[in-house]
C-alpha cells in the first residue's frame, strides 16, 4: 500500500499529525472492531495502515519503509490464499 491510501483507510489527509492519526485509529477501532460488529479484514486493513503511518522514519527513507513492509505483506497473504 502506499502512503495515500493508508492514509484514506484512516480518513485522514496528507499533514495530519501524529497524534492525530493515532486518535482517529481509536475512533476508527471501536467502530471497526469484530467484537463491536465490524469485519475481521476492514479491522486488519486499519490496523496495518496505522502500523505503517506510525512507523518511525525519516524523509530519507519513507518510499524504502513503505517498500518492505508492503513487500513483507503482500507475500504473507499469497501465502494465506
């Protein structure tokens, strides 16, 4: 996934700070959550895309970061399917 659409899951825009990305994930959790009736997979795409937004960076290495992770989890679920 890239950037932007991380930051889509998370209903948020380009600048937003990172308190803020974690405040609209605990309001976005609660909603999402399975046991609160949400789906399994939205919560996991949530989950991920806060995961990668609050992954510690640097402008340096922003695309490398996305680069492996998306890597990382792209081949985890081929081989889930």
């Amino acid at each position: 996934m890239t950037r932007a659409a991380d930051l889509a899951v998370l209903e948020v825009s380009e600048g937003v700070s990172p308190k803020e990305i974690r405040q609209k994930y605990k309001t976005l959790a609660r909603r999402d959550h399975p046991d609160k009736g949400g789906s399994k997979e939205a919560f996991q795409r949530l989950s991920d895309a806060y995961e990668r937004l609050s992954w510690p960076r640097d402008d340096s290495n922003t695309s490398e970061v996305y680069d492996d992770q998306s890597s990382a989890r792209d081949s985890y679920s081929d081989d889930d399917q």
